[in-house]
C-alpha cells in the first residue's frame, strides 16, 4: 500500500516500514505522530486521488529521531565592490518511521 502525503511544503511517496526525513515535527522522539494532508492512496492496483486531499485518510508514523542536518555555504558575493558575506545553515529534520496507512 502506497501513499502520498504532504508536510512541511514537500510531498513525499512513501510505503509501510519506510524511514524518512522531513521538516521538524513539535513531537517528542518515540511518540506517534499522525499525517492528515493525504493526496493519494493506492491499494492494490488501482490509486485513489484526492481533491486535492482524501477525507478520512491518514499515515501513521512514530518519531525515531530529532536532529539538524549538514551545514550548507552559503555565500554573497557583488563584484567591485569588495562585498562578501559568508554563511552557514543547518536545518531542522525529524526522521520518521512509517507504520499505518489508513484508507
């Protein structure tokens, strides 16, 4: 069984025993966490598309882990001008662990 939900602005395709990154979570790890923002299920062979989001469907999930990712550069730059400025960003992630995924 197949489904796509959407947090945190992404969509993400993603199955029963899947583990995966998204943006932070106001959970605690080890706790369920339910993902509401359905846009598609598939059973079997046949999906089942929402408008744009299926009523009465969810994704179960249990938080495995909290964390930040790798830093990333980033850097301005204007020529002539003797303008550089150098930054670091480490963003916010939490790892989840599919469990359920209710039609």
């Amino acid at each position: 069984m197949l489904a796509i939900i959407k947090t945190g602005g992404k969509q993400y395709l993603v199955e029963e025993g899947d583990t995966i990154q998204v943006e932070k979570l106001p959970v605690e790890v080890g706790t369920s966490y339910t993902f509401t923002d359905i846009l598609m299920v598939q059973k079997d062979a046949d999906p089942v598309l929402g408008h744009p989001l299926l009523a009465g469907a969810s994704v179960e999930a249990k938080v495995v882990e909290q964390g930040r990712d790798d830093k990333k550069i980033v850097f301005r730059y204007h020529n002539k001008t003797r303008y550089r400025k150098k930054k670091g960003h480490r963003q916010h992630f939490s790892e989840v662990k599919i469990t359920k995924i209710v039609m």
